[in-house]
C-alpha cells in the first residue's frame, strides 16, 4: 500500500516536468524566453502611426524610434510591466529591477540593472543610429537577418549579425554606411515619405497643369522622367509651340492631315494639335507604357476630346452635361513606335524620345507620305554638345570637339543622321528649320521621295576641316581624290606658322542650310493667329538669321497682308506644291558664326554687338544674329577681316591709368585725335538703324 501510493506521488511530480520538457524541445524556447517573445510581439502588434498606401499590413520594427526613452520603455515591456512603461520618465528609471536589452538577444547581452541599459542602449544602438525625418534607426542584433551559417562539428551554429531597418522600405542592411546610402538614394528618387510617417494613406490626386489653353493630368514627379511614367517638362514649352506651328504651316497646304505623337506621356503636345487645328488634322498619340496611355485617353476626356476605337471611354463621353461638345477625335495607341510607323503611313510625325532617336528614324522615313513632314527632337545634350564625344561617335557616327559654334554643329549633326536615314529609304529631305538651345535640339525637314533627291540629299552630308588655334572652319571640298595638304583649304596661316597640327577634321555634318525663309514666315503668321507669345521672337530670329540680313532690311510678314493671304489659300486648292517649295528656297545662309566675344582684344574695348553689325554691313559683308549664340555673329566675311574690323572699331583700355590718376590728359589727346580721324565713321555709325 505505501509503494503504490509513493508510485502515485512522483508520477504526478514528474509529468508537469515532462510537459515542461517537451515544449521546451518543441520550441527551443524557455517559458521565461516565450514570455519574452510573447511581451515583444505584442509591442511589435501595437499601431503604428501610418502604414503606406500600397501595403497597410506592414509594421514598424521595434528599432526605429523617435527618442532613446522608447527603447528604454521597451525594455519594461519586455518585462511585463507594461502599466508602469506607460508611465515612464527619465526619474523611475532607477528602480533596481533588471531589464534585458530589447535590441539583443540574451547570450549577447543580459539583464542588467536600469542604468546599465540605458547606457548600453545609448552607446551602442542610439550613437549608431541612422536619422530620418524625426526617426532613428537603431542598430539591431535580433535575429531578423541570419548570416552564413557555419558548421562546428556537428551542430550548425547561424550567428545573427547586426543590422538596420529601412524605415522607407523595409529592407535590412548590415553597414551604417551602405545605410546611409540607401537612404540618400531614396530621397534622390523623391521617396521621402516613409510608410510609418504620418501622411495620408489614400491615392494622392494627379496634378493638373495647363498650357496653351490644354489641361493635362500629371503623375507626382512629373518633371523627373528617372521617377515618373509620363514624362512632362515645363522647359520644354518652346518646342512644343515650335512643333505646333509647323504642324498649323502644313495643315494650310492640304487637308486632312494624318498626325502622329510617337512619344506621348501625357498627351499634351498631341491633345493641343487636336484642341487647336480641329477637323483639318487626324491626331495619333502613342506610347508604351501602359500607365501613360491611360493617363492620355484621361486627358482626352479632360479636354473633350473623344478617343477612338475605345467603346468604356465612348460611354463616358455619354454621360457629359448637354451642351459640352467633343473638340475632335485622337486615337490612342499603345505599342512601340517602330511597329507603328512601320504599319501606318503618316503625313507629320514628331518624335521626341528620352535621349537620342536615331533608333526611330528609320522607320519614321519608311512609310511617310511625299512632301509630308518629320519633326525631331533630341535630347540628349552631353553628346551632341560635346561633352561625351564617344557617344557621338556611338550614335550619329560623327567625330565632334568642343568649339565656339557648338550648338550650330550639334544641328548639322543631327540633320546630317536624319539626312542619311532618308537616303537609306530612297528619300531626300529638305530642311525646314534647326533650332539648338540649352535642353533640347530640333531639326524639322519635309520629305521628297526618289532617288534623286534622296543622291542630292547625301552629297549636301560633307566633313569640315576645323583649325584648333584661331576657330577657323571650312567645309571640305567635293570629290574623291586624297589631298596632300588639306590644310591649305583652311583660309589661315595658322600651319605654318604654329607647331604640329593644328587642324582637325569633325563630322560628317550637313553642309547646306539649316533654314527654309518662306516656311519660317507662314509659321510666324499660325503663331500670331494663335497668339502664341513666347515663340514669337524666336520666329523673327530665324528669319533675320535665315536671309542673314540686317533686322532694317529683313521685314516680317504684316499680319494683315498674311491674313489676307490665308484666307484665300483657305478657299483655294494648291495644285503642285513644288512650285509653292520653290518660292520658299532663299539665298543660303553662310555656315556657322563667330563669338564676338571669343576673337576680343585684350586690352581693348570692343564695340557694341549692334554696331559692330552695322560696322560688318557696312563693309559689304552679309550678317545676322543668331540663335545659337546669343553673343554670335553669322556672316560671310573671312575670320581675318572680321578681327580686323572688330580690330578697326575697338578703343583702348586705361584701367591701370586710371586708377593712379595720371594718364588722364593722355586719354583727351587719343580722344581728340580719334575725333579727328573718324568722324565720317562716326557719323555713318550714327545713321545705322537699330538691328
């Protein structure tokens, strides 16, 4: 009877052990170690402030904090004590109690006494930390990111590395330095609003911007094209008219035309062609990327505008208010613009790509219509303007070097690369106009179809001869015979006279010229009718700089005399259009300029631009201003008379002499004799006109 009751005794004192032991093996886990876990996954559990919009199920890790008070209320937690950690300040903080580190696991650091792990807390997490907008990201040592695990015998033992966690993405990196650079680059990316800051969850709205009477819808960093899907650049506002008026210039000639925005994004160039020109244009926008045609087809209902061939957006075209009216039809496609134009013809096409298009020009020349019109631009400015000369040579297959006249030569470049695109499709071009300025290049050219103008297009494509000492430039001349010396094509002495070589051969550029007067004219006239402002000077430059002529002698178009003419091009039809080409082809413009500043002489005063223009002209030579410079002089007079004029009417500077006092006199004799001497110039300077 006493072994049985004894048996009885230890069976019930072992079995709440053997329970014990099995959780503990199940687990690999102590109660107290559970309890733990337990108390920091309830903190874990606990809100945070603000959850991103895209995943609201995420939560703030335990190491990003706002002050070191948070950690140290963590550590009374993960205790138990969890009324008296609400209650927490910086005097209670000594009580006695040990705390274990809420940061480490137990065998790297123990429970301690308060003050203990406030300064462990202080020195080796807070220090350390990683600041973002308020927040500091703590260095970890939780087993949250498990290393290479290593192999000791027979037991595998995964040591846990110290870490920080993204407060912006979430992700663990080991390094405060690697830290600290990924944070930068989330700020450079504008992804600053972390999803545990307070910001609101909800979509934001797309802002809506106008221009030219055209509302369009833009994503959130709209003008930063490395964060956004559509692209859009307010800068970019002057070619977009620019393009506009060609289109307005071509609609005169023969309706309907057949228009394609290759490269759309948001819309807006397409969506103010269709907005402005109406029924006598049939507008096609493009683009790729999924979002960016939805963000189109909105824009269109925003403006409007009834999209074709998309039967939801026909229904919510239904549904406006009785009176509002769709302004026209735009068709919008979503595929790659070579597959586009390789399946449709099209009388206009405008490309404007993220960087170079030569990779389009092909097929933009493949299936456009005669006499139809291809509109460039080209972005991609580092190479064109010389700064990354192997990219040149990449894409266009030219050699170019930094010179005075660099934004002229990027021009000839890019026509000369859309020159030999056409000829490859048995077309000539003829350039309309190029226009080169600080973010963007455009060359516009009508298309000719045959072999005959596409041999006459390739021979105007010829490699100039550059002198690197006085910027001296000719084209090379035709034929196919090697030179002994090309450098006695060059005007200068400079070869003789200097050591080595000092010329250079750049291209192949083109050689005829950038600017078609009577086109430029009737785009003026669309830009007055339109009362587009900001291009009008522009226009007036080119054709100033196009006849190279004085702005006295070059008179723009009177609006009514062109108003008068556009009304009766409007009720007419043009039988040949060659023959109004004709009439537009002027007198060739002399090739490049010089910088007025760049041939200066040290110690002189130069004239004026203005009436060192006049001096030029007076002279005999032909001049204008010029776009690309706005300190650029284009004329046909050699470099050596043009430095010997600007030479001529330079005046001497007494700088040095004037600051001691003593060389006044001196300078009322120069006066008084210079009076003398010039006064007929003077006074044939006086009656030169305001250029």
């Amino acid at each position: 009877m006493l072994i049985t009751f004894l048996k009885l005794f230890l069976d019930g004192l072992v079995s709440p052990l053997k329970s014990v032991i099995t959780r503990r093996d199940e687990d690999g886990l102590s109660e107290v170690e559970l309890k733990v876990e337990k108390v920091k996954e309830e903190v874990v559990k606990e809100p945070p402030s603000i959850l991103h919009s895209s995943d609201l199920t995420r939560e703030r890790h335990i190491s990003i904090q706002r002050q070191l008070a948070d950690l140290e209320k963590l550590a009374f937690r993960a205790e138990g004590d969890l009324e008296s950690a609400s209650s927490l300040n910086s005097d209670n903080l000594d009580a006695g109690n040990k705390q274990a580190c809420p940061l480490c696991p137990k065998e790297k650091f123990r429970a301690c006494n308060s003050h203990k792990l406030r300064r462990h807390l202080q020195n080796l997490h807070w220090k350390v930390s990683v600041e973002f907008e308020g927040h500091r990201m703590c260095i970890c040592h939780l087993p949250c990111l498990p290393v290479k695990p290593n192999i000791v015998g027979e037991q595998i033992s995964s040591k846990m590395g110290a870490h920080y966690h993204c407060i912006i993405c979430s992700a663990t990196i080991t390094r405060r330095t690697d830290m600290l650079g990924h944070v930068r680059r989330h700020v450079n990316k504008g992804e600053t609003k972390s999803r545990y800051i307070a910001a609101s969850s909800t979509k934001p709205s797309n802002e809506i911007l106008k221009e030219a009477d055209t509302d369009v819808q833009v994503f959130p960093n709209y003008s930063i094209p490395q964060k956004t899907d559509s692209y859009f650049n307010p800068k970019m506002k002057l070619n977009r008219q620019l393009v506009f008026c060609t289109l307005a210039a071509l609609a005169e000639e023969r309706k309907p035309l057949d228009c394609l925005d290759a490269f759309g994004a948001t819309g807006i160039m397409g969506l103010q062609w269709a907005k402005h020109l109406g029924n006598a244009i049939k507008v096609t926008i493009n683009d790729l990327n999924e979002n960016s045609a939805t963000l189109i087809q909105e824009n269109c209902h925003l403006n409007k505008l009834r999209v074709k061939g998309h039967s939801e957006e026909e229904e919510e075209r239904e549904g406006l208010p009785e009176g509002e009216e769709n302004l026209g039809n735009i068709t919008v496609t979503k595929m790659d613009a070579n597959v586009l134009m390789h399946l449709r013809s099209f009388d206009f096409i405008h490309l404007d790509p993220f960087g170079t298009s030569v990779n389009y020009l092909d097929s933009a020349f493949r299936n456009v219509r005669n006499l139809g019109i291809v509109s460039v631009t080209s972005t991609d400015i580092s190479s064109l303007y010389a700064k990354a000369q192997h990219v040149a040579r990449r894409h266009y297959g030219c050699n170019i070097v930094r010179t005075e006249y660099y934004k002229e030569l990027a021009a000839r470049v890019v026509v000369a690369a859309v020159a030999r695109a056409a000829a490859r499709c048995n077309k000539g071009v003829e350039v309309l106009f190029a226009v080169a300025l600080e973010h963007f290049v455009l060359v516009v050219v009508r298309v000719l179809r045959g072999p005959t103008s596409a041999d006459a297009a390739a021979k105007k494509i010829q490699y100039l001869i550059h002198c690197q000492w006085c910027e001296e430039r000719i084209f090379q001349k035709d034929g196919n015979m090697v030179e002994e010396n090309p450098y006695r094509q060059l005007p200068c002495n400079c070869h003789g006279s200097m050591p080595g070589k000092t010329a250079i051969e750049l291209g192949p550029l083109w050689s005829s010229s950038l600017f078609n007067t009577g086109f430029l004219r009737r785009m003026l006239f669309e830009c007055l009718q339109h009362g587009l402002d900001d291009v009008q000077a522009l226009l007036k430059t080119l054709i100033f700089e196009s006849e190279c002529t004085p702005q006295s002698q070059c008179s723009a178009p009177a609006p009514s005399s062109l108003s008068k003419q556009g009304k009766r091009k409007s009720n007419e039809v043009i039988p040949n259009l060659a023959k109004k080409q004709k009439t537009d082809v002027s007198t060739e413009h002399p090739p490049f300029y010089y910088n007025i500043h760049r041939h200066s002489i040290k110690g002189m005063n130069m004239p004026k631009l203005k009436k060192f223009l006049c001096y030029l002209s007076q002279a005999g030579f032909r001049v204008s201003r010029t776009h690309f410079d706005p300190m650029g002089v284009r004329t046909d007079a050699p470099l050596v008379q043009f430095k010997s004029i600007l030479l001529k009417y330079s005046t001497p500077t007494y700088a040095g002499g004037q600051a001691e006092g003593h060389v006044q006199p001196a300078a009322e004799d120069t006066a008084a004799s210079r009076a003398g001497t010039s006064a007929k110039e003077r006074a044939e300077a006086s009656g030169c006109r305001r250029w």
